[in-house]
C-alpha cells in the first residue's frame, strides 16, 4: 500500500466583518487546513491508484476534525469543499484520490450533509495557489453560498509532493443579494435544493 508521510499541515481562518456594506453580526467564518505529504506516485504512471484512497481516509477524518475545531465546533458549519495541488512530478489523478477520503470524511464528522462537496484541483508549482471552491452542504442551489477561499503553502508542493485541502464555512457571503433559494428554505432532500 503506498504511503502519504505528511510533512506540513497549516491552517488558515477567516473572519469576514464586511465587503464594502454594513458590518456582518455575527461575522461570516471560513477556514481551510491545508496537508503536505509524499506524493508515492510522482515521477512513474501507475495504473492502479484506486487502492491509496483506502490509504488516505485517516488524514481525511484528521483534517476534517481539526478545521471543525478550528471553526469553533460544528454548530453553524453550513458551506464546505476541498481542493488538491498536485505537485510538477505528478498527473491530475493523483489529485483525484483525495474525492473519497477528503469528501466523505467532512460529511461523516458534519453529519446530514446532502450536497456534492465542491472541489477543485491541478498541477501546479511550489507556492501555487488554489482557489477551492464553496457549497451549501445541504442544498446546491443556495446561491448565498457560492464562493471559494484561496490557500497556497509557500515551501510546497514540492515536485514530489501532493497538498490535500478542505475548506468548511459558517455562513453564507457577507451581503449576498442575488436570490434564488435562500438557507432558510433549504429542504435538504436531494442534495440540489
């Protein structure tokens, strides 16, 4: 079974008061936690990489433990999504392991989440940045929730390294006014609204 020894894990959190309006009471909160481990594929294709996401649930469960923490405990957490930055000497499938293990484990630990995990992911160089996208966890279509929190690790990824990234929001964009389905109204049983 490969191996994903974690070299770096950071955390990054946001309060946001306003966005040019009125201050937001009570602010909105947005974190992300970022981990910077051993890519074992980097440099050789291998055509089975399915198994190493068996591998990977452990820090996914870690990640998603400590960003709820982080974010005060779960009470309000209503936006979440993930994100990779697979390193030069690596392909866009390795980022894809990160699906199962990233996603599942903030849905285990959050509870009823009904709503695809938003995600985003590439190849990129040291000190890239990546924008991961945001959702409702309950309701896609709550527009108030789309967004995204940009994070980089300025020593990674190295070519030989993968950053794995999930990201959770309490709240939904300070003075968001575009309509549509509002959290509110959120029936939570499709995923979709």
């Amino acid at each position: 079974m490969p191996d994903f020894p974690l070299r770096k894990l950071s955390v990054l959190t946001e309060e946001i008061h306003h966005d040019g309006g009125p201050a937001a009471l009570p602010p909105r909160r947005r974190a992300a936690i970022m981990a910077l481990v051993a890519n074992p594929f980097a440099g050789r294709h291998a055509a089975e990489l399915q198994p190493a996401m068996e591998t990977l649930k452990p820090l996914g469960l870690m990640m998603s433990g400590r960003l709820i923490a982080a974010l005060g405990g779960r009470e309000g957490i209503d936006s979440y999504g993930k994100g990779v930055i697979v390193g030069a000497g690596g392909e866009a499938e390795h980022g894809a392991l990160w699906h199962v293990p990233g996603g599942y484990a903030m849905r285990e630990l959050l509870g009823e989440s009904r709503a695809i995990v938003p995600s985003a992911m590439k190849v990129g160089a040291m000190g890239a940045t990546l924008d991961v996208p945001l959702g409702h966890i309950n309701a896609a279509y709550v527009r108030s929730h789309f967004d995204a929190i940009t994070v980089s690790m300025p020593d990674g990824p190295r070519a030989d390294e993968i950053l794995f990234v999930l990201a959770m929001a309490v709240g939904g964009r300070v003075h968001a006014r575009m309509g549509g389905l509002e959290a509110g109204q959120v029936r939570g049983e499709d995923g979709l609204r």
